[in-house]
C-alpha cells in the first residue's frame, strides 16, 4: 500500500470523530416571589410572611451538551445545580445536585449514567397542573421519589406514541458501599422503575411500576445494631394516570398505591411511620385568553399507620394562575389549603404546603405570587 492510500484509509476511519459536531449551552431559571404561610400543624407556631426563591419554579443553573458522532448516534451531558436566588447559595447539597449525567443516543434509543429523576417522577410530575412546585405541588400530599443516584437510564424510541423510560440503581441515595451494604436501617437502596406509556394527539396516558429494596447491615458507624432494619425489605410503588386537552381545558388524574413489606422507607417521601398508601389526584388546566391560564387541582393520601392507630389522611386543594409575559418571563400566583387527620398529625405523617425547595414546615395554608424568568 502506497502512502497515499494508507493516508486515505486511516482518514476514512477517523472520519466520524474528526468531523463530529458539538454544541454546549447554558440554561435556567430564577424565579423569585412573597409567600405567606399559616395553619400550623402545631397551634403555638405563628404565621410567616417570606421572600422566597423558587416559589413556583425551582431557581437553577446548568450547562447542556451535545455532540454528533455520525452513524446516528448523539453523546451528550446535563449538569444542573439548584440556587436560592434569595441568597445565592446553592441548594439540595450544593454541586450539581439535580441533575449530573450523560447519555448516548441512537436508532435504539437513550441511554443515561449518573444522578437524574426517576421515570415515575418524569410522568406524575408531567400530570400534575403544577409540575411539581408551587405551594399547590402534587407532592405535598402525593408521595414519590423525584431523583436517583447512580442512575442507568434508559428511553426507548417512540413507537406510534408508545414509549417505555426504565432506570436502575444500586444506590438511589449515596454511593454504594462495601458489598452495596450500607449502614443504618435502610443502608443502599436497589430501586428499579419502569414506565411504559402512550402520547399522541392530546392524550397521555402511563404505568408507572416500582420497587425499592433496602440492603442494610443493620449496624450504625460505631458497629452498634440499629434498632429497626429493613435489610432485604421491599417497597413496592403503582402509579396509573394521565392528561386530556379539550383545547378549552386539560384534564389530569392519577391514581397511586404504595405498599411496603414493613415501612416506607423511602428517603424521599420521609413516611417511615407509615406502612401502605393509598393516593390520587384530580387536576384541570384553563386558558385565559392568549397568555393565562387558570390551574386547579385535589390531591389526597390515605396511610396505614405502622403503630396501629387508625389511617392518617390528608388533603390538599389548590388554585392558581400563571401569566406569561413573554416566552420566557411569567407571573404567577397560586393558593393552596390542606387538611390532615388527627392521626396524620398525631404520627408525624401530615403535609404541609412547601414549594420546590421550600419545606412547608408544617404549614397547612399558603399563598405565594412572583415573577420567574428562563434562559
């Protein structure tokens, strides 16, 4: 083979990498409003008037990233740290911690690696009117996990509006351990969830199916024995729901159902007194004229207490409106009011009404307005 030709060859494999295209941008969000609280769960707590961050889209920074590799396939990346605007420090445990990962995408679709939300959150956020923030959040009531460590991901293509997300860790929640033992009652908690479901038109509709299994020595740092170990227990998560667009109002509902073998372990729902749930939502989406649009939704909880008192209930309704004055400013106000049972109260398993990063602190009445902007 002559120079030229052996030049020729190995420019024909090195082809796709030399000519790969890339591209990295910056996105966020900082939203910022007054939010009043009242109703505490405990008489004695007064009300509390508060500029917040966040209050009805939580303030963040990141930077996304794609690259052509030619053959279809595209590489790509997301890190995403949430701000409190009010301050400027970082939030959830400073870093990227909402989202860190990346991902290959081709002809059979995505794969992800690292810390993302969890395909059950993807779509019940999605169904919730409010996505998931504001004081009138689904999950105030409504329990779910929202992201995962130590995440693979995996997004099938679209087949005629069906689609199937999936994600699995060893560790939802921290770094695996040692044998993914870790300590403490839960230690590492293996999670799989699977979602399966249909778009098309201005129907959605999806099955959402879970299981978290704590994997636990059962000892704290010092060697001692916990007290309660949930090692080699279960908890196992159904979510069923959906939207329709009428065009002159979208409707959302979903119906959710938790059971755990002993307790509901899991860190983000913090229901460790609490055993089976039983949990639904109903919400509805109107326009106003060309930029508003009224939102309103009921969400409510039914949990088995683990102590054997009766069920704790809670439940919240919520109403708001949302004004966009551009495609990327809005302003918004929403109100939402919750109801807990005595034994909700009585065995730490109320709600109260937070708002993204901001606990509700057992607040059971609020009302936030304030002006977001994306970039």
């Amino acid at each position: 083979m002559n120079k030229n030709s052996l030049a020729v060859a190995i420019a024909s494999l090195l082809a796709v990498p030399a000519f790969a295209q890339s591209d990295v941008s910056i996105f966020g969000t900082v939203d910022m409003g007054y939010r009043w609280s009242g109703n505490n769960v405990d008489p004695t707590v007064s009300s509390r008037s508060r500029i917040d961050s966040g209050t009805s889209v939580p303030s963040r920074l990141g930077f996304r990233g794609t690259e052509k590799l030619g053959n279809g396939l595209t590489a790509g990346f997301i890190l995403e740290a949430a701000v409190d605007a009010a301050g400027g420090a970082p939030l959830g445990g400073g870093g990227f911690s909402r989202q860190a990962f990346v991902s290959l995408a081709g002809p059979f679709g995505s794969v992800a690696l690292g810390r993302q939300y969890t395909p059950g959150y993807l779509l019940t956020s999605e169904i919730d009117f409010s996505g998931s923030v504001t004081v009138g959040q689904y999950n105030n009531v409504y329990l779910t996990e929202y992201r995962w460590s130590n995440q693979i991901g995996y997004f099938t293509p679209n087949w005629r509006g069906f689609s199937v997300a999936a994600g699995y860790t060893l560790n939802g929640y921290g770094e695996e351990s040692l044998g993914n033992r870790g300590l403490g009652a839960a230690g590492d908690v293996h999670a799989l969830s699977i979602v399966p479901q249909y778009r098309q038109g201005p129907l959605l509709v999806g099955l959402h199916l879970q299981e978290l299994r704590a994997k636990s020595t059962g000892k704290e740092a010092d060697g001692t024995t916990v007290p309660v170990s949930y090692d080699g227990k279960k908890v196992r998560v159904f979510d069923i729901g959906g939207t329709y667009d009428l065009g002159l109002a979208k409707l959302a509902a979903s119906y959710g159902l938790r059971r755990a073998d002993v307790a509901d372990f899991s860190a983000d729902t913090g229901s460790i007194a609490g055993k089976d749930s039983h949990q639904w939502l109903l919400g509805v989406t109107v326009p106003v004229g060309a930029a508003g649009k009224v939102l309103a939704s009921y969400v409510q909880r039914r949990t088995e207490v683990v102590a054997g008192a009766s069920d704790a209930r809670a439940g919240q309704w919520a109403l708001g409106y949302d004004h966009a004055l551009s495609k990327r400013t809005s302003l918004y106000g929403t109100y939402a009011s919750i109801h807990n049972n005595r034994s909700a109260r009585d065995n730490a398993l109320f709600s109260s009404v937070g708002a993204g990063y901001n606990a509700g602190d057992g607040y059971q009445t609020s009302f936030a307005a304030g002006i977001r902007h994306s970039f």
